[in-house]
C-alpha cells in the first residue's frame, strides 16, 4: 500500500547562498532521525528566475490543439533539464465595471 505526504521545499537560497543553478538534490525521509530512505530519482533544483519573452501564436480557439510556441529566458538551465520545464494555462476573469 502506498500513502502520500506533502510536504514543502525550503528556501535554498536562504540556506545556500551560492548555490550553482540547476543543482540537483537527494531526497531523503526519516521517522527517528536516525535511519534515512533515499529517493533513488534527484530533486531538481531551478532559478525562478525564468521569463517568458514571447508567445506566438497570441491567441488560439476555445477547443484547443493549437500548437504554441513560447520563448523563455533559461537563466542558465542546461538543455539536460529541459525534459522537466511544464506549461500550464489558467483562465484570466475579465470584469466588465459600467460605472
């Protein structure tokens, strides 16, 4: 059986200032403090540095399927990591105030 636990990252530039970026990181879990289980996959580790600088097409239909070309700023991540980068698209709200 397998559960899942959430937990959140630290702030690495808090505890490594000079921390060369991307990095990678091992994940480890314990219950005493003592006796450590490593994941056998790296945390990656990645600037939040990174910008988007331009979208083509600027617009695509209600149905979706059109593909989508967007340029980014890799502030320095090596194109070993690009496998791991994800888009995800969430609807803006625009309010129409007749004052």
């Amino acid at each position: 059986m397998s559960r899942t636990i959430t937990v959140k990252t630290p702030n690495f530039i808090e505890l490594c200032p000079n921390l060369e970026l991307p990095s990678e990181a091992i994940i480890q879990l314990t219950f005493d403090g003592n006796y450590f289980t490593e994941y056998k996959y790296p945390f990656l580790i990645y600037s939040s540095n990174i910008k988007i600088s331009g979208i083509e097409p600027k617009c695509g239909p209600i149905t979706g399927g059109k593909e989508l070309f967007i340029k980014i700023n890799l502030d320095s991540i090596y194109s070993k990591y690009l496998f791991s980068l994800t888009c995800g698209f969430q609807a803006k709200v625009i309010l129409n105030l007749t004052l």
